[in-house]
C-alpha cells in the first residue's frame, strides 16, 4: 500500500561540507514533521531527498581546487553530506543519486523528451556569455554579475537574494568565475520552457497550496510581470545529456532535472502507486524553482501528478552577518559541530533558532546558551526529580498526582500539547514555536517541582510530596513522547528510564501517572544535554 504522507527536502550541492545553515533550513525541520506523523499513526510517511551532484558548482569546485574532476567532488563530499544527515537524525527513506542511481539518466530523459515531443520544449537562438580566455559558456557557477531585477550580487540563471530567474546574458556587469574577465555574448542555440501557457494553472494551484507570504509575493511578482521563458539546456560537459537531436552535445539544466528526480525520489522509497501532495521544506532561494518552474513541468508532463499541499521555506540563516555558503567557505561545517555537540543539543538550538519568516544568525555563544539551558533546565529538572525518587525507593509513588496546584498544571499543559500539536502539524507548521512551547512544559513542571518539594518539611506533608513527585513523573512521561519529534535522542532515553515506549502520539494521553510501584532506572548524570 502506498504512503500516505510524503515530505521532501530540497536536495544540496555536493561542491562542499554541509554546513549549520543547511540543518537549521530543510533537513531537520522535515525529519521533524515525518517524527511527528510517524507516531500520530496517521498511515505510512515517506521522508525523501536526494543529491544534487549535476550542479555547475561541483564541477566548479573541483577547479578551484586545483583540477580535481567533478565526480570526486560529487562523490567525497556526498558521502560526507549522508554522514551528516545520519549523525543528526534526518532519517530519510529514500536519498536520490543521480550518477549512481541506475535508470535515473533514462528517466530524466524520457521527462525532458516527452516535454519537447508534445512542444513545451522549443529551440531559442538567444545570447550567452562566452569566456574567450577560458574558451567556456558561461551560466550558473561560471557566470557572476549583478541581479537584472534587485541589482544583488548573483550567478547565471537564478538570484539568492530576491529568488527570481534570469537568462545570464542580462545580468549587469557580467563576470567569468574562473578567470574574472569580462565575456562577450555570442548567440547560442539552446532550448527553452516557456512558462506563460501555465500561467492560468500556476495561479490555480498558488490559491490552494499553502505557502508563506514571501513566497506567494515573489509568484504573484513573477505573474504580472508575464512570466518567462526558462533555459533548460546549456552547452557543456557536466550533467544529463540532452534527448534532443540538434543538442546531444548540451547539458539538461539541473533544476529542471530536479523535477522528474523528485518523482524518482518517491519510487526510490520503494512506492510504486500514485504519490500523495507532498510537503516541500527548502530555502527561499529555491522558491521559484519548486512554486513556479516545477509545476509548470509536472503539468505538462501529467496533469494527474499530485502538486503540493504545502511549502514550508526558511529564510537564510547567517554566519556573523552573511548567509552560510559552501560555495564562498563562509560556513561552520557540520560535522565537525557535531563532533563536539550532540545531535539533541545541536537539533534544539539550530530548531530554535530557525529562520522561518524571518532572518536569524549562528553564534558559537547563542549555541552553549542552548547547551546550558538543556544541562540546567531540562536535565535539571529530571535529574532532581530522579535523585528525590531515589531517595524514597526509586520507584513510582503509590499517591497519584492530586491537589489544585496538579488540576492547574495539568490544564496547562493540556493546553500547552494542543499548541504543541499544532506547532508540529503540517498546518501551522512551525518547529520554532514547537521548542519554544517545549521549554514552558519544562518551565512549568520544574515551577511545580520546586514549589512543592516544601511539602516535605510539613510535618504531615510525606504523602502531598510523594504525590507531588507523581505528578512530576506524568510530565517527564508527557515530555518523553512530546519532545520526540525534535530531540529523539534524548527522548528515547527519558522514556527507557521511565520504562515507556520510545515512540507516542504528542497527544494529553501522555500525562497519564505512571503505574505506582513501577521501578525506575536511577539518574544517568544527563539525557537531553550530553
């Protein structure tokens, strides 16, 4: 039976290390999402990516590192990526490799020949830079000038900054990557998609897909300006040859490759029926890409694809006041954070500190302030709890949570999980939001835990205390299925101590006592934090 929720996450370059900025955009805000699906039980999730090895700047690296050849770039640093993901928990079914993958060439092919046979694909003679000095084409990673339509700082084809395409040959004070000189545009055959027939298509699926406004403005910008007429090969050596006669010696551009590799992405999970409307995760700098260029192909390819139910795009992180790039090595590389940060830890600050809907910038500092507050607050907490149910036998109180100040937190809380619910749902998807109400259940129950720890001073208060540690134990209990989908790390271990499941629905059921009399593994010293 095929899957019945489907998220993606745009795949990256292999032209370098993954770096902070790219976990705290795409990859670990879907595992999130695919977390929290897969323990609702709402039916089988598939969590897909893949590599994007055809890019320019892979070939582009390589040169600047001296002549090494494209395909070791590819291949070294699309290791490492894979090695990434699965040292911070992107667990994802199926990861798409489009030079290693067999059939994926045929396939990419068969999209792009059938696309041109039905004429959604013509031949265009318009200009393209052209490097006399390094005798090369110049578009994507070999070209840099200014953006035609913000005036940003941009390569060939599409702008970071303000998301929209260009043609290369219309970018203000063009220059040759390689060798800084200025091309000469020389008229180049190549093929075109034009956009405007979908225009009435698009503008029907922009009113049902869920998107944020940065998004939606940049398509209806786009829209009234008439949309344009996209490259989708370029002369060159690098990348999936072109099915056409006339232009076998040219290269299908990578982005719009990108779009049957996301169909091969949902067969590469091993599903053969119809794939559901996905949830898209990526960057704002690849918006257009995923809410303009490729539903416009999916269209004309087959009008039965599902499109998707909903994009959910962050905006650029920062690193001391400048956007992450591989590329440009301005970058904290992930894999060596994470050889001195846990994934928990990591996934908490880069999570909590996600640009989404706005900005937001990376500090060594900003992250041992996350650090600090799971080793004092979250790990805090339990550790006290776990050492005071030490204390009077390490195992559940027989008394069950009671008392006004227990009908308090407890509404509370039941309030706080259906925001919780919501914050990790696909409507209102917000995996900021989700930690920040995470850290007020912590706040909440170390309040109630330090509050009532003086019922055991009363002469008469054993009992309201031991209660009181009841209810503290329900929370932590809560905490363990609550804050899986985000720190599954230390969640799983919270639950093994608490001898639960690792995997819960996020629901208020999780604040039910645990079974009095049930033994408790003692404290291990840090659960969240270590």
């Amino acid at each position: 039976m095929s899957a019945t929720h489907w998220i993606t996450a745009t795949p990256p370059t292999p032209n370098g290390d993954l770096h902070i900025g790219h976990l705290a955009g795409p990859y670990l805000a879907g595992d999130v999402l695919r977390r929290f699906l897969v323990a609702e039980g709402a039916g089988a999730v598939r969590y897909t990516t893949g590599l994007d090895d055809h890019q320019s700047y892979v070939p582009v690296r390589g040169l600047n590192d001296g002549g090494r050849k494209g395909e070791e770039v590819a291949d070294g640093y699309g290791a490492s990526i894979e090695s990434v993901w699965r040292q911070a928990g992107a667990d994802f079914d199926a990861i798409v490799r489009p030079r290693r993958d067999v059939g994926y060439q045929s396939a990419v092919q068969e999209f792009f020949e059938r696309l041109y046979r039905a004429g959604h694909i013509v031949a265009r003679t318009k200009p393209l830079p052209y490097c006399t000095g390094c005798e090369r084409w110049l578009y994507e990673a070999y070209l840099k000038g200014d953006c035609p339509h913000c005036g940003s700082g941009s390569n060939g084809n599409a702008c970071e900054p303000c998301g929209r395409p260009n043609d290369c040959a219309d970018l203000i004070d063009p220059v040759c990557t390689g060798c800084g000189a200025t091309p000469e545009l020389r008229d180049c055959e190549r093929l075109y998609f034009p956009l405007a027939p979908f225009e009435e298509q698009l503008a029907a699926f922009w009113e049902q897909v869920d998107m944020p406004p940065h998004l939606r403005a940049l398509c209806e910008r786009m829209w009234e300006e008439g949309l344009p007429e996209i490259a989708v090969s370029h002369p060159s050596d690098w990348g999936v040859p072109v099915p056409v006669a006339g232009f076998t010696e040219q290269r299908i551009y990578v982005w719009f490759e990108m779009a049957p590799g996301y169909l091969l992405e949902w067969t590469g999970a091993g599903e053969t029926g119809p794939a559901p409307a996905p949830v898209q995760f990526f960057g704002f700098d690849n918006g257009y890409f995923h809410a303009v260029l490729f539903p416009a192909a999916f269209r004309a390819y087959d009008a039965e694809i599902a499109l998707p139910k909903a994009f959910v795009v962050n905006e650029f992180y920062r690193l001391e006041g400048l956007k992450f790039s591989t590329s440009r090595r301005h970058a904290i590389w992930a894999h060596e954070e994470l050889a001195r940060t846990s994934a928990d830890v990591l996934r908490y600050h880069v999570l909590s500190d996600r640009p989404n809907g706005r900005q937001t910038s990376f500090s060594s500092a900003a992250l041992e302030i996350s650090r600090a507050r799971l080793a004092d607050r979250w790990d805090g907490w339990l550790g006290r709890l776990f050492t005071a149910v030490g204390d009077i036998g390490g195992v559940v109180p027989a008394e069950a949570p009671q008392g006004a100040a227990w009908e308090r937190l407890r509404a509370r809380l039941t309030e706080t999980v259906g925001q919780l619910r919501e914050a990790y749902g696909v409507e209102g998807y917000d995996a900021r939001r989700a930690v920040a109400l995470l850290d007020e259940v912590v706040a909440l129950a170390e309040d109630f835990g330090h509050v009532n720890g003086f019922e055991a001073e009363r002469p008469t208060g054993a009992p309201a205390y031991r209660a009181a540690l009841a209810a503290q134990l329900a929370v932590a209990a809560a905490l363990s299925a609550w804050a899986a989908p985000a720190l599954p790390y230390g969640s799983a271990r919270l639950a093994e101590l608490l001898g639960l499941p690792a995997v819960r629905p996020v629901d208020a059921v999780a604040l039910t006592p645990l079974v009095p009399g049930a033994p408790l593994v003692a404290w291990p010293g840090t659960v969240f934090s270590g």
